[in-house]
C-alpha cells in the first residue's frame, strides 16, 4: 500500500491518527529513518519476533486509539528474555483490553540522548516543523525551536544549532557526535510532509533517539489527520506555499481563500484583498485633505487632528467640513463634502461610528477614494462592531474607497510636514517608516523619535486593518525609495503566511525592526481584545522572524535604539568588537556585555599596540578595551579611534565616555565660578566652548572615518542632558553620529545588528 493509498483509506473511514507502524511507514517514505521493528499478533508471535531481532527488545501495544502509551503502561522496556517479553505481551493485553491489535518488537536501542521532531499547523502561519530535546520531561525542558515549512537546508542547520542543548549533538560521555545530515534529512522529511500532506494535522516524533554510534532513529511516531477542508494557497506573487488544489483569483471570482486554518482573521473568514502599494502611497501624499466631523472645541479630534495639521505648515488645501456650517480657526466650514469648491484626495472622518456607512456614497459622488478613519466603535468593541465593520468594508469595496482603519490614530509624512495624527507630536523627516497596532505606543514612538531627532519617513496608526493589513504596508514600503528602515509594533497578522514570505522578500533590502505585543498569556488576551484579531503563539512568531530575516526587539525603547542605529551606521561585517573608554571600569562592563550579546572582544596586535604607545603613557592597559586612562588631551581619543578604525582585526568600534565631558566640564566652570572668583570667566567660557567644538567635531570626525572603513561606531555618552540627541547629522553624509545613554543599549542594538547582517550575508 502506498502512502497516499494509506492516508486516503484513513481519510475515508475518517480515523483521527495513524497508529504507530503506520506513521513509522509515511516517516521511512519521506526518508526519516525509524527503528527496525516487526508486528506480532499474539504473546507467543512477540517472543518469537524477538528471538529473530536478538535481545533486549522493546514490547509495545499496537492500535488505532492507542495514542499515549507510556501513561498506559503499554511500553516495556529492556525484556531480556522470552519470559520477560511473554508477561510484558499479557500485562500490554490486560491493559489496552479491546483497543489492542497487535504488538510491536523493537530492539532496544543503545543511546542515552533523545530529541523530538514534529509538525503541526499553525492557525497563522501554516506547517511549522519541531525540533527540541525530547524524552518523557520534553514540556518541563521545553527547549525547542521552530521553522516554517518549506525549509531549506540552511534553515534545518540552524534549527539543529538553536537549541539550547545543542552541545548534546557533539561528541558526548563516549557516544559520537549525532549525525547531522540525518538530522537536517528528518527535519526536511518532516516539512515536506507538511507541504505535500495538508490532511496531516500534526507530526510528533519522540523520542528522535542518538544513538551511541551516533546514528538519528525515530523510535516512537505519532500521526494526527484532520478531516477540513484543505488549506488554501496564497495568492499569486505572495509566497511558495502550494495548493493541494486550484482556486480562482480574488479579481476572478471577487472573493478572497479563507486562511490556512479554514478561519481568517479578516472578518468574513477569509484573507483581506490585497492593497495596491500605490494605493497605500497615495494616502501619505495628499494634495488636499477634507476633515470631516471637524470641530471647534479644543480637545476633540476634530479639532485636535485640524490644528495639528495646520500648525506644522502642510501646504495642501484643507477643508473642513461639518453639517453645523460657519467657520473653524478663521476658515469656512461646509456642510457636506458636496460643498467644496475643490477636489479632495483624502478624507480624514471623526464622526460617530453610526453615521460613518452614509458618508461613503457621498464620497463617491465627490470623486474621494481614499478615507482616515478616526472612528471608532467598530471591531474592537466586539461582535455588534464586527458586523458593523464588515458592513461599512463591504461597502467601501463596492464604492472603490481605501479605508486605513477605523479606529486609527492617524498617519503623518513629515517630508510634506502633513502631520495628521491624534497627538501633537512633529518628528523630523527621515528614513524610518513605522506602523503601530497600538495608537498609545505609535504615540510614544514617534514622540520619542521627535525628542531624539530620529527621522521618519512615514506614520501610520493602522487601527483595526479592516482593510488596509500589516501586510499591505509592508509591501508599500519595499516600493518606497525613502525607506530604508521599517518598524513595526504587531500585536497581530491577518494573513500570516503572506507575512512571512513578504517580511522575508524585503528583509534582503532593508530591515524590519519589529515589537511584538502579546507575547505572554495576559498580553496575548490583551493583544486580541485590544486589536480585534488573532495571533499566534510567540514561539511560532519568533521563529517567523529568524527565517525571514525580520529584528525582533523586546521592549519598545530597543525599536528606535536599533531603527536608529540602522539609518545611521555601516551594517558590522563580522562580531569583533574594539572598545575605547575613558576609564577602566566601563571598559570591564562593556567586555561582559560583549559576551553576553555573541560578540567577541579580540586582543590588540603587537603593532597597534605600538602605535597607540605613541599616545597613551606607558602604564595603559595595551590590551582590548583600549583604556585612555581618564586623559584630557582631545588628540588621544582622535589617534586612538582612527587606529581602531584601520585595524582589520576589528568590526566595529565602541567609545564609552568620549563625549559628554562638555557637560560634567560644564558644571565644574559653574562650580568654579561661585567659588573661585580669581579665574576670569572669559577664560572658564572659552574652555567650555572649547570642549563643545571637540564634541561637534569628534562626532564629524567618526562619520568620516564611517565613510571610509565602512564600520560602525557606537558613542555611550558619560553624562547626557535633555538637550542631547541620539542622532547628530553631519552636513553632506547619509551616516550620522549615534549616542546612547547606556553601554547595554549600544552593544544591544550592535549585537542585533550583526544578527541582520549575517542573515543578508546568507
């Protein structure tokens, strides 16, 4: 029997699981080594089948319900003799009662190291494969990773290195090494399994035993089916998931497939339409923007989002309109959208939920195709809101009107100073764009942006998505020639393969930098009621972001630490750190952190030793970090960065207390001049801006030597001030000066930066 012919006479007497023989003989046929084993139909077949395979063996109870048998008591182990397999075959018997089919005698095998390896389907992101330590305390270990099929090689290898236990697979206690082209052969059966198989609900695969030769056996397999439908492929153009079967395109039958679950998040149980890219540019680059629900009374968002929108000098037209007429900031209201005299690109709505579906038609009489809305009351408020939100989509689509949102807290594009959003935050332009499922942390992000002088390029609050996706963004900002970086805060994905095969696509060209909200049971739940939308476990969306490439940051500081560092800095070719410090113990915390983070910390050459001899006394360090030894002349850190920067033994430099003095030489001039009133102040002011001008110009100085050397340079600042900066630009250069407050922000984000590195080096 083949195995399709096994699986389809599963299918059609609608078994939920292969019994252990069954699943071993689809694992064999995906080239997954199992162990030799032979079926035994009575006590006296079992110990005669154990007389051929040779003692000891292994007794186990065979059957189609039989799925968790070592809690049976349905496993005997180490049987040395005929005796010993005769009562282990009655007890299995005595047991298992009318589920027993048969026996299985396995020899035992010699090897003391056991893993697991397993597939199942995730709601989100479809086939994943397993792969951990295993055994009986497999959950209380949990030490396991994940990738998304189809793997390739390179992603079965790092699965195998991932693991926390990974040095179990190397020479161990007198067993060899684990054959490793066996194991990436188990993984890359299990994921084609997955592909090719999706009435395979999941694969578990424990133990996946080493033996003492270090040969990989699967010794125990289980097989649950599903009797669903068949996932759904993508569609065209986003991704290499296949179809098991053919479905027409959305534009040809006007439907989207449902997900890879059968479920989407989208609402109607199926993907939301794709959005144009240029669609989704379009809303960033209004010529003129009608608010409607505008208001006179500060603090609402009428008149918040109207005021913020004029202040910051956008030079498009503004309408405003609400049905109240008169005039709002010196500027006439109309009534309807009708009113106005000149066409609107955009429509940014803060009217009630209940009034927002009869405001569509009106938009298509006025020729408005693309909508902000501010609203909310939708599907964040649960099943009444959902169907409302369905409705007003169903609508819009009918209409031919992009919606962003609702419930969003706006969008800003500071190159065309239109900054359109529920708070009266202005960051400059740049080259970040950033979309946040949370308006609060978008807030908080771009805020902090502003404060810190880190450019964006575009904001969008993406609200509840019922139309435009994380992943429509995405796809916008690969086409965007302005970003460079994206960064992301995702609670949620609608379609999480196309996510996956999108994020990875880009990953190639340009970072993404994401947040994942919901990463514990309490945010999780939080996540889905805030959102609307499913999400998946962290561990799968975790793996997700390894294999496609995407940053994945743990706290909402570390996003613009590492978004700035990106738009700012050379990506480091490799892990070796040079440190230059003002002092020892910096130099000390900055090694430890260092290590903690994968980074390595090489030794000097004898002959940069020599050279820096020639700046430092005879009592420096003469070893990595490279300790200046609380020396005032500014040359020393000048010679010594350009030194470090020449060494090739080097990836990147490291200055811990460089800059800053200005401030701590600031306060000791005050100090000076309330006490000591023999030094002029003339002289005390010119020292001051003495060591400002060093500053301006070391930080030139390291965007030169950037340019040259193509390395990073990470400045950790010995004082920092609310004036300070994290970026400082250099007139001329696309590189700027990057200062972190602490060392542990600047090696995190050089660490994770390595991490991207290798991945498009791949």
């Amino acid at each position: 029997m083949t195995i399709e012919e096994l699986l389809n006479k599963a299918k059609i007497s609608r078994k939920k699981a292969l019994n252990e023989r069954e699943s071993k003989d689809v694992l064999r046929a995906y080239g997954i080594l199992t162990v030799e084993e032979r079926i035994a139909k009575t006590p006296d077949e079992a110990v005669k089948a154990a007389h051929e395979i040779g003692f000891p063996i292994v007794l186990k109870g065979l059957g189609d319900t039989l799925l968790h048998k070592t809690e049976r008591g349905l496993v005997h182990l180490h049987l040395s003799c005929a005796e010993d397999v005769r009562q282990a075959a009655i007890a299995i018997k005595n047991e298992a009662k009318d589920e027993l089919e048969g026996f299985l005698v396995q020899p035992q095998i010699a090897g003391r190291r056991e893993f697991v390896a397993g597939l199942f389907r995730d709601q989100q992101f479809g086939p994943v494969v397993m792969f951990g330590v295993g055994g009986i305390f497999a959950e209380a270990v949990s030490d396991v990773v994940f990738r998304l099929a189809p793997l390739s090689e390179k992603d079965a290898l790092d699965m195998i290195n991932d693991i926390r236990a990974s040095r179990l697979l190397q020479d161990f206690r007198g067993e060899k090494a684990a054959n490793r082209d066996q194991l990436v052969q188990t993984l890359m059966g299990l994921s084609r399994l997955g592909i090719k198989h999706p009435e395979i609900a999941e694969i578990d695969v424990n133990p996946l035993l080493i033996t003492h030769k270090g040969d990989v056996c699967a010794v125990d397999a289980l097989i649950v089916l599903t009797h669903t439908s068949p996932p759904a492929p993508l569609r065209s153009g986003e991704g290499s998931y296949p179809a098991p079967t053919s479905y027409p395109s959305p534009k040809q039958s006007g439907e989207t497939p449902p997900s890879l679950s059968g479920k989407g998040a989208g609402g109607l149980g199926q993907f939301p339409p794709r959005i144009e890219p240029k669609r989704i540019g379009a809303l960033f680059h209004p010529k003129s923007v009608a608010f409607v629900g505008a208001s006179a009374q500060m603090g609402k968002w009428g008149h918040t989002l109207v005021t913020n929108t004029i202040s910051r000098g956008y030079e498009g037209e503004i309408y405003l309109v609400n049905a109240k007429g008169g005039t709002i900031a010196n500027r006439p209201v109309y009534k309807t959208v009708a009113d106005i005299p000149g066409t609107v690109d955009l429509a940014v709505v803060t009217v009630p939920a209940s009034g927002v579906s009869d405001l569509l038609v009106q938009f298509k009489e006025k020729g408005i195709h693309n909508v902000v809305m501010i609203t909310s009351g939708f599907a964040e408020t649960g099943a009444e809101g959902r169907i409302l939100e369905e409705q007003l989509v169903a609508k819009a689509r009918e209409l031919d009107i992009l919606i962003l949102g609702p419930n969003t807290m706006g969008i800003c594009n500071p190159h065309i100073k239109f900054y359109c959003t529920g708070s009266h935050v202005w960051p400059p332009p740049g080259a970040i764009s950033v979309v946040a499922q949370s308006g609060n942390m978008g807030t908080q992000l771009i805020a902090f942006a502003e404060q810190q002088g880190i450019g964006v390029r575009g904001f969008s609050g993406s609200g509840n998505e019922a139309m435009i996706t994380i992943e429509d963004y995405l796809e916008a900002f690969e086409d965007d020639k302005k970003t460079r970086i994206i960064m992301l805060y995702v609670e949620s994905v609608k379609n999480g393969r196309r996510f996956f095969d999108i994020a990875k696509r880009i990953s190639k060209k340009k970072p993404i930098v994401v947040l994942k909200g919901g990463r514990t049971k309490a945010g999780n739940k939080a996540a889905a009621s805030h959102t609307g939308a499913l999400t998946s476990d962290i561990r799968v969306f975790e793996a997700v972001c390894k294999q496609a490439g995407i940053v994945k940051v743990e706290f909402p500081m570390d996003l613009l630490d590492l978004s700035a560092a990106f738009a700012s800095l050379p990506l480091p070719k490799g892990k070796r750190v040079a440190l230059m410090t003002l002092g020892g113990g910096w130099g000390v915390v900055g090694s430890d952190l260092c290590a903690e983070y994968g980074l390595e910390v090489p030794e000097l050459t004898p002959e940069i030793i020599k050279r820096i001899d020639e700046v430092l006394p005879p009592y420096w360090s003469k070893s990595n970090p490279v300790d200046i030894v609380g020396q005032n002349d500014n040359k020393i850190p000048v010679v010594v960065l350009e030194e470090l920067m020449k060494w090739d033994g080097c990836d990147a430099v490291i200055n811990l207390g460089i800059l800053g003095r200005k401030h701590l030489l600031g306060r000791m001039i005050d100090s000076t001049m309330k006490a000591d009133p023999s030094y002029s102040h003339d002289f005390l002011e010119m020292v001051r801006q003495e060591l400002i001008k060093f500053e301006r110009e070391y930080i030139r100085l390291i965007v030169e030597l950037m340019e040259k050397y193509q390395k990073p340079v990470f400045c950790v600042g010995i004082l920092t001030t609310e004036e300070d900066q994290t970026l400082y630009r250099v007139e001329g250069s696309d590189l700027q000066g990057l200062i972190y407050e602490t060392p542990e922000r600047a090696i995190k984000a050089l660490a994770k930066m390595y991490e991207y590195q290798k991945f498009v080096s791949r």
